[in-house]
C-alpha cells in the first residue's frame, strides 16, 4: 500500500485514512467502506491493489446525509482526533469522504463540503486527502464546517490537521444498520452458535442459581456449549458480558416469570432438563416459556423489522417468500441494514452480491454460502420456535435460498 508522494489515489488515501480511525477488532467498533471501492478498479486503467481492498472491506452502500460516504464507521476514535471524546453512551458515528490524486487534481473543496453534508445524520465527518494539497484555505473552511481534516502523507502516516467538534443528531435505519454491527447484538464476527432459545434462557437461570453456572447447565442438561449459551444471551439482550456477568432488565424479568412459576429458578431448570433432546417447537413444548422466548427474540432488533416486513410481503400476495425473495424485498425498503444482517461480510462475498453501486446481484443470491449462518440458521431457528416463523433455518452449507421459506406462522 505504499505510494510514491504525488500519486495517493483517493482507495489509498481511505485505507491508510481506516487504519487510523479504526486500527483493529475492538468491541463497540465497526467500519465499512463503500462498494465503489470493492471493484477491480478505481477508474479505468486504474486498477485498486488487493491490500487496498482488503484493508477496505467490509463494504456496503450506506447513505447518510445527502449521499454515501467514502467511509463510515461506529467507533471510540482517540482523543487526539475529537474535540470531545464522545457524545452520550453510545460511540459516535463515523463519516470520511476521501480525495486522492486524478488527472485533473484534488478537488478538497468538494470533498469538505460533501463531508458537511453527512453531518446531518452523523456525529462527526472527516475529509481526507494527501496532505500536501490541503491549503490554509481549506482548513479554514473545514473549521466554519465542523469538518475534520486529515492529511495523508507517501508512508501512509495520517495527521489530523483540523479536529470536529461531536454533535447530535437523528438516526436513520441506515445509520442504525452500522449501530446494530458495533454493538452486542451484531451478526458481523460472532454467532448465536446454538439455535435453541432455551438453551439462553437456561443460561439466566444457570447463573443466577447458586452453584457453578457450567456445572449446573451440565447437571440438568439444559447445554453443554455454556461459551455459546453466555454468548448468544448476550445477543438476546438477557445479561452484559463483561468483567463479570451481570443480568440485564430482561434477564431479571426471565428470573421473576421462572420463580413465580416454580417457586425457585432450580425447581425451573428441572423442567428444562425434561426437554433435553425434544425436537418439537418450544412454543408447543412448552407454551408459557415459548411465550416468554417470543418476547425474548422480539427484543432483539432484527426480529421487528423482519416481521414488519414479511407481513408487507403477506398484505401483497407474497405468502411463502424464500430467502431471495425476503432479502430482495427487505433490500428495496432497507439496503444497509439488509446488507449486514444477510450477507457475510467477506470481501469476495460482498463483491459478488453488490455492485459498485451497491444494488444486488440477484443471481449470487442463491448461493447459500453468502448468508451469514447466524441470521439465516440461529436466528431463523429461534424465531421458528418462538412461533413466529413457519420453518426452521439451515446452515449455510446446505441452504437452497430459492426454497428456504420465510412465513409468518401467523400473519394478520
């Protein structure tokens, strides 16, 4: 990724701009760049190096603002970066619009106005470009913007020569689709890993029992994988993985519905240990914890955007859509978000699926190894549970997306 001085192109100057911003896999970060960058080449002739890209992906088509920016992200940038370090409890959302030597120049000017316009949905936007074009004039404008500059040297070394101020503002679905990955519940670099919603209901009682908690999931064979069972409750919102575990407001409403109903959260886990190995569907095993799995899983983010829409589907004719057809349709009304729930996050897999423009490719659609396994088995698999779907999920490796079914169990 190096480059001599005078010819950073703009896929350059972004690499070296992410590796700055968000140098690493650290927990409430996650960055995408556009899908313009996910192409052979950058303009014709022009080809973008294969450490560009890497250093790019993930990509997806992310509108913020009045347009799509080069960059955008979630993430606690350094303090030498912001005028404050964050803005409420939440890190802030990430825009950078990037420049980079073309035949006809730089053109800083359109890049800081563009990156102004992203602040109407972010919380603080960049520009960066090679720092050897960026003129008193430019940084001027960018400080009346609230525009952060960054220069970019041949090394790759990024400066921060104008520092944003953080400010507040409204979150779109598309900037909730990036939320959604930074945070706890994100399908990006984890997986439920179990498809059983008891197995994470069992996990609250396990804890919160006295004793060892993976001894006690082992005594009443609620589950063996207790990694996979902390994990996905952690996704599912029911206690905050840390230092030490800790039940969240949902976890303690499991432990109240389990001890008004058995008197005791062991007395509970005796009744789970008489489910072990069922392969019925927990809502009809057992219709009052199926009940409390449903509002479980309707808490989990994804659940109520993909039951709103799968009932669009079902007003329109649209009764047993497949998995193409669901995420085709979920595209149209939320392309990001669908993106990121579906779709693996692979360089290769996101060039397949999207073009440059960030529309779908249909036909790579119907490969089962493009779908993320936590949405489309897990996922899908509680949700059928729960009694909110018709079918189970599938693993990637054995899904057939044009006859894997997507239905309400019970549309209105």
């Amino acid at each position: 990724m190096s480059s001599a001085a005078g010819s950073l192109s703009e896929p350059q100057v972004l690499a070296h701009t992410k590796r700055r911003l968000f140098p690493g896999d650290t927990d409430g970060s996650y960055v995408v760049a556009d899908t313009q960058f996910s192409q052979d080449e950058w303009l014709p002739g022009e080809p973008i190096d294969s450490s560009v890209r890497d250093r790019l992906a993930p990509f997806n088509h992310v509108r913020i603002g009045g347009g799509y920016p080069d960059l955008v992200g979630v993430g606690n940038l350094e303090s030498e970066l912001l005028a404050v370090d964050r803005l409420g409890d939440e890190p802030p959302l990430i825009a950078i619009e990037a420049k980079g030597y073309t035949s006809s120049g730089v053109d800083t000017e359109l890049g800081i106005v563009q990156a102004y316009d992203r602040l109407h949905e972010a919380n603080a936007a960049y520009f960066a470009a090679p720092v050897g074009v960026v003129s008193e004039t430019d940084r001027t404008l960018a400080r009346e913007l609230n525009v952060g500059v960054l220069g970019v040297d041949a090394a790759g070394n990024v400066e921060a020569l104008e520092v944003p101020r953080v400010v507040g503002n409204r979150t779109t679905t598309e900037a909730r689709a990036l939320r959604f990955q930074a945070g706890t519940q994100g399908v990006a670099d984890a997986s439920f890993g179990l498809n059983h919603p008891k197995n994470y209901l069992g996990y609250v009682l396990a804890h919160y029992a006295d004793g060892d908690t993976a001894t006690l999931l082992s005594e009443y064979r609620v589950v063996s994988a207790v990694e996979d069972a902390k994990r996905g409750a952690a996704f599912l919102g029911l206690i905050e993985d840390g230092p030490r575990v800790d039940l969240t407001s949902l976890g303690e409403e499991v432990i109240r519905f389990a001890t008004a109903r058995y008197g005791s959260v062991e007395s509970a886990l005796e009744e789970f240990e008489q489910w072990h190995g069922s392969p019925k569907r927990f809502v009809d095993l057992a219709p009052a914890w199926g009940r409390l799995a449903r509002r479980v899983v309707f808490d989990y983010e994804a659940t109520a955007l993909l039951v709103r829409e799968l009932q669009a589907m079902d007003d329109e004719g649209i009764t047993e859509p497949s998995l193409v057809d669901t995420v085709v349709w979920l595209h149209e009304h939320y392309p990001s978000f669908t993106v990121e729930l579906f779709v693996r996050g692979d360089d290769d897999v996101r060039r397949r699926v999207l073009t440059k423009d960030g529309e779908l490719r249909r036909p790579a659609l119907e490969d089962g190894e493009v779908y993320h396994s936590p949405t489309v088995f897990q996922l899908k698999a509680m949700l059928y549970h729960a009694g909110i779907l018709t079918d189970r999920g599938a693993e990637p490796s054995t899904l057939e997306p044009t006859a894997d079914v997507w239905a309400l169990r019970e549309p209105v």
